[in-house]
C-alpha cells in the first residue's frame, strides 16, 4: 500500500493506547483500529486534527507515502 500509517509508532513513543486515544477524540476503539491498520477508505479532517492535537504532531507524523504498487 502506498500510503502508510504510523499511529502505533507515535502511540509507543507517547506511551498510550489506541484505546486510550479513542476516549480522548471521542471515537470508537474499532474505528481508530481501522485507520490504524491502513484498512480506513477516508479519514474525516476532524478525526485527524484530533488525533494530531492529542499526539502532539503533524498529519506527515502520522500518514506516508511510500513508493510501490497499490494494493
């Protein structure tokens, strides 16, 4: 896939949960579990300033794209 996600490196180096996360932007576990593992077909701008506002970092921080051929 060609747009990689990094959330579970951001929440390793911040020392939270996806679960923990998901209480403070107001969304379910399973939801950010899905954006999480690159299984999300969109991502609502709201969900991802929250998720940059609670993290401490940038959209880059936490999407990349990486060179290959989409799957």
């Amino acid at each position: 896939m060609p747009i990689q996600i990094y959330l579970d490196d951001l929440l390793r180096q911040r020392g939270m949960t996806q679960k923990e996360l998901a209480a403070r932007i107001g969304i379910t576990p399973a939801n950010l579990n899905i954006f999480a593992t690159g299984k999300a077909r969109a991502v609502r701008f709201s969900t991802l300033e929250a998720i940059c506002r609670e993290l401490d970092c940038q959209p880059g921080d936490l999407l990349r794209h990486e060179k290959g051929p989409a799957k």
